[in-house]
C-alpha cells in the first residue's frame, strides 16, 4: 500500500449549526491509517490529527479535528515544498523527513505525468498597447496539435483539453483569452460568445477556464484568476458540474456546485462563504435566482471572472440578476447564449453594457446615436435615400464596434464534423371546427371590445386563437371563449362542453401519420410543444397508437432529467420523446431521435431555435429532418412570419448578413394578427411567388434593396398621382416581401393540392 498525499481544509470539530473552514492542510494515506497536517506557528505543517481508516470521501474526522479532501498531491510536488522552504530558511535546524515547510505559492495540484507536448510558442510583448503583429491563425500554426494563447510568456492549453478542441473552439479559446487579459482592449475585459447551439461553448468556457487558473500572462505572477463563478439556468448546474469532471477529472479542480439538492438557504449562503475563504474550490456554479437570494454572501467573495450561461437572460435592464452581478466588481465576464439578440437592439445593449461597461456610451447616447437611425432606415415605410444610407453607417459602426468582443460562427463552422440536416415547414388547413371557431371569436360583439382592452385582455385573445390552432378540444375550459360563445347565436356544438371530444385538428391530421412513418422507418422522435396542456393530449394520442414514449416537462426534476435523457438516447425500446419547449428547449441532448417535430411555436423565435437544436448537434449519426407545423392562414403562421423579423435583426448584427436590412412589420400590422385568411399558406402568398409548387426555389432578387429604393422628390420626371400611389403600393410591397425572400432562400415549395 502506497502511500498517498492529499490537500484538504481542515476545522476543530464543533456543533455551531453554521461551520467554517479554518485552513489549508494535507494528509497523509497509508495502509496504517491517515494522517492530518496542518500549519504552525512557525510555518511549518506539523501532524495534528490521526486516524485508522482509509477511506478519503467525506468528512474525515480526526479526534478533534476535522478535514474534507480537495485533491490529490504527487510525493514529487511535497518533496520539492519541502526542499523550496528548507533553502529559504537556512537558520532554521533540519526538519524531520515527514515536516514539509509552507511556501508563499499554494500547493499545485496532482496532473498524471504525460510526454512534453510538441509546442509551437509566440512571443507578444507584455504591454498590450505595444502589440503590433497579429498572432498566427490556427491554420498556419504548423503543430496543429497545439494551441499556444498570446502572451508574453508561452502559455499553452492543457493537451488533454486540446485533443478535444474542433478548431473552431480553438479559436474561441485564443479569441476569449485576448479580450479577458486585455490584449484586444486593456479597458474593457469582457467577451460575449456568440455561437449557435451545439458548438460547444461550454468546453470551450472550461479550457478558457482552466488556462487562465493555472497560468499567468505576467511572468512571476500567480494566475489572473484564481475564483470563477459560473452563473446558469438551474437545469444546466448538473450539466456543467458534469462537464467540469468529464473534461478535467474531479481530483484536479475545485467545484463547488449549488444544486439545491436536500439542501437549505442557509447552508448554500455557508458555502459561498467558505468557498470564498478557502482554497479547495476554484469555480462556484449557482443559478441566476440563487444570485439573487445569496447577494450579501457574493459581495463578500473576490471573484475573478463571471461566466454567465444562456446569457440572454441578462437582456432586461431592470433583471434584478443583472444589477447585482454588476455590482459585484468582477473583472472579466464572459457571456455565452446562442440568441443575444431576441427582440430589439436595446437588449443587445444592456447585455454589451454588461460585459463592457460604457463602451457603447451611455443608453440615451446609444439609442440617440445608433439606434434611432438604424431602426428608422429599417421601416418599411423609409424610401429615403440619405436616411438608408445612416441606417446602414450607423449599422457598420455597431458592428465593427462589437466585433472585437463578439464572436459568432453558424454551424457551418463544424459542416464536416455533423451529419445532413432537411427542415420542413408543413402548412395545414385548418379544419371545419376550426373555422367554425375562428369564425365564432372573430364575430362576437365582444370581439372588438377585447381588441380595445388592456395587454392582459390581449393576450388571452392571442392564447385562445393559438389553442384553436392547436386543437379544438383545449379551449372548452377557456374563459375567453366562454364569454365569447356567451353573447353569440352560434350553435350548440359549438358550446364549450361540446367540444371536449373535438380532438383532432389540422395539425394533428399530418402528425399521426408522420409518427407511424418514423416508426416504421426506425427512426425516434422528438415531439415539442410550448403548452403543458397540449402535451397532455398529444401524451394519450400516443398511447392510443400504442407508440412508447418518454415526457420531461417542468414538473421534472433535475435528477430525473438525465435518466430519461440517457434512456432515450441508449434505449431501442421508445419511439417518442414529448418534450416541453421552455423546459427542454435548453442544454438538452437528444442525438438518440432524428427525427423532430415542433407541434407549436413561440413568439420569441430563438426559444423555437433552442428547441430545434435538441437533436442536431456533434456526436448524431444519422441525417436529422426537422418539421415545423402551422396552421395556414391562422395566427401560429402570423407568429411565424414575426419571427422572420426578428432573426433578421440578429442576423444583421451577429452574423453580419447585408441582405437583412429590412423590417417586415410596423404597429399597422398588428391588426391582421386576428385574422385568419383563406389560403393554402399565407407566407408563400407574401413571398410574391409565382412558382406551380413543384419544388422549385425561391427566384433571388436581381437588385440590391438600397439601390432600388429612391426619394421620390428626387425624381427628374412628372407623374400623376395615381402613378405615385400606384408606385408607392408596388416599393411597399416589394419591402415587405424581401425580409421573406432573404429568410426562406433555400426552401423549395411544394403544393400538395
């Protein structure tokens, strides 16, 4: 039995309800038992405490003493301790073999020897002002097994995290490394990764991590970072936790993660304490509602760096989340979301302002200078020249601005590395009791007043209409139809109690088949839907075609989770997966199913985005087709159509794509949202496409967008004004239908009829 060293925390024991750490010690194992040591006086660890067991998990009690592990230590590294303070203290009397002297530097951790990496290094001047020579592209670094960080040190990534780095992550790595030690701006510290689900952000924020722990860009310097905290969605705290162990192994990193597993508030709030005094745990991971509940405990830490998951979520300015994480002074934040920008350019402000404080200007000057001009070319109604041209200025400005901070890449990034991905978008008819429905809500006397009413009036008329789209059945219970069948003279199979038996719908007319053609087929698939009360229903759908599934929703617990996740993906014995789009939609890996059907959307396109990258992603081995259904004419394909708008806008300033300068919605259009039109599918109709629906493209547009549109005013000819009138309808219309054009591009059209 050899023996084996290990550095743990240690404290007297005590029965306080709330304990503290004291201080940093190591143990000693052999087959005789463990021994504790711990600092004296004179600055020398000395035994305190012994014990007959072996066993190292757990607590580990030592008469009156008490210690807990944090990782292992080699005999080399304790022996070279050793050696280090005996030389520095050369008045002092030799020590006995088993006394090991403290050194100013903290004990290194355990790293399994492996052969010296081949390396290539880059010299960079230490002053980040006087940097004048881009580094090496990762494409010309002639060892393409390393990765060297810029510095003036050599500093190298771990090679056990380089030989799982794509190079696209490669680049992330250099990429965030020069924006948190200040070579790309000595000012500003912090770095937004942008790229789009299943690149793998979160390996790439755990090799960034563990370079900048463990090396320092300042020679005979302790590293820049020596406390992380990792802020996420408490879904994702086990996921990172697992990611950390995976990647790095348990023994060579401190994590401390809050989980809220059988644990109190008070003892969550006695963790970050001591994980803020002592040196076992380097990296904190906590939910953004625990930073709310334990502000006082993480005002009291010195946190070096915040990695802020699924980033979005920072988007509000008056997210209380936001505002503390702010105060918290921490020098260098990373942010990493796939959807930074969701609805408009004020939050992709605040979420800038918050990992860059002040380098866009104050929010009066942002929006006054930038955002006013940019949302004003993108007006349908703006046909003038010179206000175009600003858009467009003011549009470069910001992204030349945010490109040395934001970094974005599609996953063409990793084309080779994934398999072929078709997405169907399947427009259906809405049925005879939908219409009737429709036409029910859209008649009544109450209808119009509903319009008038205040937001929350509003969206209840939203929900109901979304609840006909999805199935006549879930709106017997729904206290706007009530009150709406209530003043009508519409029949009584229409009545809400007569709709309960009303279970089939347009959309669910194409899904059955589709699922018992997957099936036979051998392929899984993943079922989504944003409504608890739809995946009820499409729950006993599936029993009733006797196909086996699973169901994670927001009533599962974390635990829970994985083993259904795990048993999907491993399992032949499930054909379905009913999941929740707000619950799943996130850090999910479903590569078990390729096949994924999106049963309803959400106004927020980028949760639709989220959902849809549960099963294309690295590690899929089939070739992935995704159906979106929509009932034509009806207010889940309007919805659709206004979320074009908004991956325009993060198309524009994320992706840096010109042909998406366009708006396609202004407060007018508003009014149609009700409307439900006649028409095999409203979004071709908007297209201005010709095509006989026999599986052709969409006809790219001859002429660039700027340069068609002109002032009128300036025109050197005369014209009537019908001519004007009659020009204006056809610029507009044109307008309207580019956004469309640009967004649905590759799609080809097919016309079932």
């Amino acid at each position: 039995f050899s023996r084996r060293y290990y550095t743990v925390q240690w404290r007297k024991r005590t029965n306080k309800k709330n304990k503290l750490w004291e201080g940093d010690g190591y143990i000693v194992v052999s087959e005789n038992g463990i021994v504790l040591k711990t600092q004296a006086r004179d600055r020398l660890y000395k035994p305190v405490g012994r014990t007959n067991k072996t066993a190292t998990d757990g607590l580990i009690v030592f008469g009156t003493y008490e210690a807990e592990v944090d990782c292992e230590a080699s005999l080399e590294e304790i022996q070279r301790l050793t050696s280090t303070e005996q030389s520095s203290q050369s008045s002092s009397a030799p020590e006995k073999p088993e006394t090991v002297a403290v050194v100013n530097n903290p004990m290194k951790r355990h790293r399994q020897t492996l052969p010296e990496p081949k390396r290539l290094f880059v010299d960079i001047p230490s002053s980040p002002e006087k940097i004048a020579e881009p580094l090496d592209t990762l494409e010309s670094v002639d060892v393409p097994k390393s990765v060297v960080l810029p510095n003036s040190r050599r500093i190298v990534v771990d090679e056990r995290l380089l030989y799982k780095l794509r190079p696209h992550q490669r680049e992330a790595v250099i990429f965030i490394y020069e924006c948190l030690v200040g070579i790309r701006d000595p000012q500003h510290l912090g770095a937004l990764l942008a790229d789009e689900m299943g690149l793998g952000k979160t390996l790439t924020a755990i090799a960034v991590i563990w370079t900048l722990l463990k090396q320092s860009p300042c020679p005979k310097q302790p590293p820049l970072v020596a406390k992380v905290l990792i802020c996420c969605p408490v879904t994702l705290i086990e996921n990172w936790r697992r990611e950390f162990s995976k990647w790095l192994d348990v023994n060579r990193i401190g994590i401390l993660a809050l989980n809220g597993k059988q644990q109190t508030a008070a003892k969550d709030k006695q963790d970050i304490i001591s994980f803020g005094k002592t040196k076992v745990y380097q990296v904190l991971i906590m939910s953004y509602e625990k930073v709310m509940s334990c502000s006082k405990e993480l005002a009291a830490v010195n946190i070096d760096m915040v990695v802020c998951d699924e980033g979005h979520r920072l988007k509000n300015a008056a997210n209380k989340t936001l505002n503390i994480l702010g105060s918290l002074g921490i020098p260098r934040k990373l942010l990493l979301t796939g959807t930074p920008i969701q609805n408009d350019l004020n939050e992709y402000y605040t979420i800038i302002n918050f990992i860059n404080p002040g380098i866009l200007g104050t929010f009066a000057e942002f929006q006054r200078e930038i955002s006013r001009p940019i949302i004003k070319a993108r007006e349908k109604s703006c046909v003038l020249r010179e206000a175009l041209r600003e858009g467009r200025r003011k549009s470069a400005e910001l992204i030349s601005t945010t490109k040395a901070f934001v970094l974005r890449r599609t996953k063409d990034s990793i084309r080779n590395f994934l398999t072929d991905r078709t997405d169907v978008l399947i427009f259906c008819r809405p049925t005879k009791w939908q219409r009737s429905l429709y036409q029910l809500a859209a008649s009544s006397s109450k209808f119009s007043s509903v319009l008038g009413s205040e937001q929350g009036v509003v969206l209840a008329l939203i929900n109901l209409f979304k609840k006909i789209c999805n199935l006549p059945a879930l709106v017997e219970e729904d206290a706007l139809y009530q009150q709406l069948y209530q003043n009508s003279n519409k029949p009584a199979e229409l009545a809400p109690a007569a709709l309960k038996k009303r279970t089939a719908g347009s959309k669910i007319n194409v899904l059955v088949p589709l699922l018992l053609g997957f099936r036979a087929a051998g392929e899984k698939t993943v079922l989504i839907s944003n409504y608890t009360q739809t995946l009820d229903y499409l729950e006993q759908m599936l029993s009733k075609l006797n196909l086996r599934f699973l169901r994670l929703d927001g009533a599962t617990s974390a635990n829970t989770r994985d083993q259904l996740v795990t048993k999907f993906n491993r399992s032949p014995h499930f054909d379905v997966f009913i999941l929740s789009a707000k619950a799943g939609g996130v850090g999910l890996n479903l590569i078990g199913a390729s096949r994924l059907v999106l049963f309803d959307n959400d106004w927020n396109p980028l949760v639709d985005q989220q959902a849809l990258a549960r099963i294309h992603r690295d590690g899929q081995k089939r070739p992935v087709f995704i159906y979106r259904l929509f009932t034509a004419g009806a207010i889940d394909e309007k919805i659709f159509q206004r979320q074009l708008t908004k991956l325009t806008l993060s198309d524009m300033f994320l992706d840096d794509l010109r042909d998406s300068n366009l708006s396609i919605f202004d407060s007018d259009d508003l009014r149609d949202l009700f409307t439900v039109n006649d028409t095999a599918c409203n979004t071709h109709d908007l297209l201005c496409c010709e095509c006989d629906g026999t599986g052709n493209n969409l006809p790219q547009a001859v002429d660039d967008a700027e340069d068609t549109q002109e002032d009128p005013l300036l025109s050197t000819g005369f014209s009537s004004a019908l001519d004007l009138m009659e020009e204006d309808e056809k610029e507009l219309a044109k307008r309207k239908a580019q956004p469309f054009r640009t967004a649905l591009n590759k799609f080809r059209h097919y016309d079932p009829a």
